[in-house]
C-alpha cells in the first residue's frame, strides 16, 4: 500500500480531496502574493509624488503609468481572490460531504459490540462535529498555513540575497514566537482534550435530558436530573474559558516578541541608512515589507492553537477508521437454510453469555427459544445474523460459517421482527419499502394490507404519505408493529428472526399481529425468541435455554416431561 503523505494520513483525506487541498494551498499563496502588487504600486506612487522634496521633478507619465498598475493590480487580485475561493470552501465544502458519508458508511459496517462500547453522542460527534472540523480545517486553517508559511518563507529567502542585516533584523523574533506556540503544544493538546470531553459530556446530558423529558415530568425530577445537566453545561462554560484563556495567552505573548521585530527593523534599517549602507529606498521597501509580512505570521500564531485543537477531532475520526469491519464474500452461494451451533461461545465484554451451545435449527420450521432472562436468547438470534461474531465455536446458515460471509450480504437472507421497533421520520410508505427499496407499488400494498396496515393508514391524514414522528411515536405499539411486519413480508426473506412481537400488546392487536406473523413464516424457517410460553406451544422445536448452555430441546410435551427448567416457567405463567 502506497505511503500517503502526513497531512492527508492525519486528516484522513482521499487521495482526491488531498489533490484539491494542494491545489487551495497554492490558490492561497498566490494571493498572498498578489496583495503585495497594490502595496508596491502605491509605494513607486509615493517615492515618485516625494521627488520634488529632493530637488527632482515628478514624472507625470510615470504617475499615469503607476495608476494604470494600480488597476491591473487589482483585477490580478480579485481573480487570484475568486481562485482562492473556489479552491478553498467549494472544494471543502465537497470534500465535507464526502467525508460524512464515508465516516457513516463506516458506521454502517461496525460491529455491534462498537456501539456497547461507544456513547451514540460520540458517534454523532463523528458523522457531525468532527467532520464539520474537518470543513473548517480544508477551508480556513490548513490552505492558509501552508500559503502563509510559503509566503514568508520567499520574503525571507528574497530579502537574504538582498540585504541579509535587514532579513536577519525582520525575523530575528519569529523563531521565538513560534517556540512559544509549538513548545506549548502538550499544555494546548491537554486543554482541547478536556474540553473535548466536557462537550461530549454535556452533548449526552443533554441527550439524555429530553429523551426523558416524559419521565422527568411525571415524575418531578426537576431538582437531581435536572442538576446533572446544568453541572454538565457549567463544566462545558469552565473549559472554555479555561481553553480560551490558556490559549489566548500563549499567542499574545507570541504577537508581543514577534512585534518586537518591528521595533528592530526600524533600529537596523535607520542605522544602516545614517551610515549610509543603504538608501531611503530600501528603508521605505523594508518598512512595507515589514508592516505586510507580520499579517500572515500573526494569522499563522492564531490558527495554530485551532488547528491543535482541531486535530482532536481528526484523531476521533482516525480512531474510528482504525476498527477492523465485519469482512466476508459476497460470492458464497447459501442454497439451503437450517441453521447449526457447534460448540458456540460468546461473551460482552468479559461475561460469557454462551457457553458450548450446539442446537441444530431445522430449514422449514418453527424453533422457539425460551429461558429465563439474560440466559441467551437473543444473543443466538443476533448471532446467527452476526451482529457480532462468536468468540469460540461456529454459526452455521446452510452449512456455510457466517463468519466467512459478509454481513450485507448474509442479511438479505433474513428478516427481523423485534419487540423495540425502529421507525424512521419519514411516511409510512417509505418505512415499509425500507424492506425491499426495488419493490413495486402493488407489492409494498399487498404487504401492508397483509399486515393489516391498512386499518390505521387510511385513518391518518395523508395516508401512506403520512409522515411519522419521530421513531415512529405518533403511532400505538400495535401500529408500529405492523409496520415492521409488513417490513419483513415485503423483504420475504427465507429465515425469520422473531423477538416475540407480541408480548406488550392489547389482545385486539396481539390478534391481528398474529394473524399477520402467521403470514410471515409459511414456508420459512423460524426462530422465535418466546417471553410467553403459552404462544410458542405449537412450535416445531423448543430450545431451552439456562445459564448460557442448553438446558433442553424438544417439543412443548416432550420438555414439560423432561425439562425441570421449562416446566417450572410454564407453571409460573399460568393463571391462578
């Protein structure tokens, strides 16, 4: 693999956004350069006006030749300005949106145990805060570092072939300004951390905060909850000033020595012109020069405490990229669909959840998993999708390891129908063609009406272009569980994946849900994660579960008979 260049491995840039970053580092430098043509114009115009003040004539000619400069110098840098502009924002701008997509295509293709282990404000700090950083290095830091440093670095090289006493005067403080601001770096690094985590910490406070409002208000929870926030923006308030302040400080004492070397130009160059090494010329050149050079440095000494801070984001982003993705072929036939265990284990974290399951999961029939909570239910259903991958043993879909399988592509082999139904803020329409995006019209009705959709969406204002709340809140839970059966129907995929859909519903739903589920598994082979052993009774196989190990398999008689576990939970869930 080709060595990519620092800037674009530590911003995480694609080769082509990298192209367009060079590209806007030199539309930079050329305007910087361009600013000195109206600033020497108007210097020839003022040495040629100041003539007669040492006995020589004007020369009007010149003068009007010097105007005419003066234009063109201004239409050089109106088009060097546009360049620069379409180079820097538009491009960063695109580069930006790039750049989110990528980091949510990558989001998109984690495993499951990534977002146990990381706070969803994060991950949305990722896709949002830290590529809109991202947008602000490529348009207003990073290109103008570059053309700042690249500008100074030709005055210098210019002036110490010209005169090197006035170029050793004019930088002799930029070294030291710069040391202030680069030997601070570790102080700055540490300051942007914590503000980091006080932002983040606020940001899921926050979160936090309004996804409970319900609770909080039927509980009264204005004094502890409430607190937590309000600790957590004051946090946020005190890092800022913090960081700001320590910041600030650094690269005003940084301005104050680089200042200083105005002070020293002006001293070297009178003395030099007082013993006449140099004329009244060159004072006045190094006088602009001077006054012209101090504003990219002071621009530089400002954008490198934002760009250390800004980096903070980049290494989040880094961080990301950096965990391996679920890998697989899309090109292994998967012809038949039982499902095997051999041996699995599985743990989060350092508790195993699994512990030597083998359980063979016939094509073409209803299995259901019952057990006591926390015993691994659904962490065999979400296996077999590998939502993660187990840590010992293997998950078999038609005598094919899902391991070697890419995880897209295993998916289009399977439907979900959970008890936590995800909906999304869109119309009912598209939140049942989410199961099959090539689906046609008729076929996306037929699975609502299967699903018994059709008995709320044509109560609802706009029908099937209704658009939903937020996850969908606007609808009951019934309501919402339709949608993701008709979700499923619509996808008709040969597995089933159930998390009893039924378990909170009123018995008026729980019919029709049933009726439409009933619909769903004809001919498919079924895993149904059971809470209420009465609904799984018929089931082809149960499997009990108990401790992470198999505790029983068989049918609903063959287990009340033999299976002490499962008889004692169908005992408990009897009326009195």
């Amino acid at each position: 693999m080709k060595k990519q260049p620092f800037l674009q491995k530590h911003l995480r840039l694609s080769d082509k956004t990298y192209r367009d970053l060079t590209k806007a580092a030199a539309a930079c430098f050329l305007t910087n350069l361009s600013l000195l043509l109206p600033a020497a114009v108007s210097l020839l115009i003022t040495m040629e006006v100041l003539k007669p003040l040492t006995g020589a004539s004007m020369d009007w000619k010149r003068l009007w030749v010097l105007f005419g400069a003066g234009i063109a110098a201004g239409i050089i840098l109106f088009f060097c300005s546009r360049n620069d502009y379409k180079k820097t924002y538009v491009t960063s701008y695109q580069a930006g949106v790039e750049t989110r997509m990528s980091v949510a295509e990558q989001i998109r293709k984690l495993p499951m145990h990534v977002f146990h282990a990381k706070d969803l404000t994060e991950l949305t700090t990722n896709i949002m805060g830290d590529c809109a950083s991202l947008e602000q290095m490529l348009s207003h830091l990073v290109p103008q570092l570059i053309a700042n440093t690249a500008s100074i670095a030709a005055v210098c090289v210019f002036f110490a072939f010209w005169d090197w006493r006035i170029a050793l005067a004019l930088f002799a403080t930029l070294p030291v300004a710069f040391c202030i601001v680069f030997f601070s770096r570790r102080r700055q690094e540490a300051l942007n951390r914590k503000l980091v985590e006080a932002k983040l910490a606020a940001s899921e406070q926050t979160r936090e905060y309004l996804e409970g409002i319900k609770i909080i208000k039927s509980c009264n929870l204005d004094g502890e909850r409430f607190d937590a926030l309000k600790e957590a923006l004051r946090n946020m308030k005190r890092r800022s000033i913090h960081t700001d302040l320590g910041t600030g400080i650094l690269v005003a004492s940084a301005q104050v020595v680089l200042y200083a070397g105005v002070g020293i130009t002006i001293f070297t160059a009178t003395a030099l012109l007082s013993g006449g090494s140099i004329a009244l010329e060159t004072v006045m050149i190094t006088l602009l020069v001077a006054v012209r050079i101090y504003g990219p440095v002071i621009a530089i000494l400002q954008l490198l405490p934002e760009l250390f801070y800004m980096l903070q984001a980049t290494k989040r982003m880094r961080a990301l990229a950096e965990i391996p993705l679920m890998e697989g072929s899309a090109e292994t036939p998967v012809k038949h669909f039982d499902v095997a265990f051999e041996d699995v284990r599985f743990q989060y974290n350092k508790d195993e959840v699994l512990r030597g399951v083998s359980v063979t999961i016939p094509e073409k029939s209803i299995t259901a998993l019952a057990g006591p909570s926390g015993s691994g239910k659904s962490t065999m259903a979400r296996l077999i999708a590998r939502f993660w991958d187990v840590t010992g043993g293997t998950v078999r879909v038609g005598g094919v390891d899902v391991k070697t399988l890419d995880p897209e592509y295993l998916m289009r082999h399977m439907s979900f129908v959970f008890q936590d139904v995800v909906l999304f803020h869109d119309t009912v329409w598209n939140n049942i063609k989410i199961g099959n995006m090539d689906a046609t019209d008729g076929e996306i009705l037929a699975a609502a009406e299967a699903a018994h959709c059709d008995e709320f969406v044509y109560a609802l204002p706009d029908r099937y272009e209704t658009v939903l709340g937020e996850n969908g809140q606007t609808l009951s839970g019934g309501e919402r569980q339709r949608v993701s059966i008709a979700r499923a129907l619509l996808k008709d995929a040969p597995i089933v994946l159930l998390d009893e859909a039924t378990a909170s519903l009123d018995p008026e739903n729980e019919s029709l849900i049933q009726e439409a589920i009933s619909r769903l598994i004809k001919g498919k082979t079924v895993l149904v994660i059971a809470h209420r052993l009465r609904t799984v009774t018929g089931a082809d196989q149960i499997i009990v579960l108990e401790d992470g190990m198999v505790a029983g398999t068989g049918t609903h008689e063959q287990l009340l008979a033999n299976c002490g576990v499962y008889a004692r939970m169908f005992s408990l869930q009897q009326p009195t």
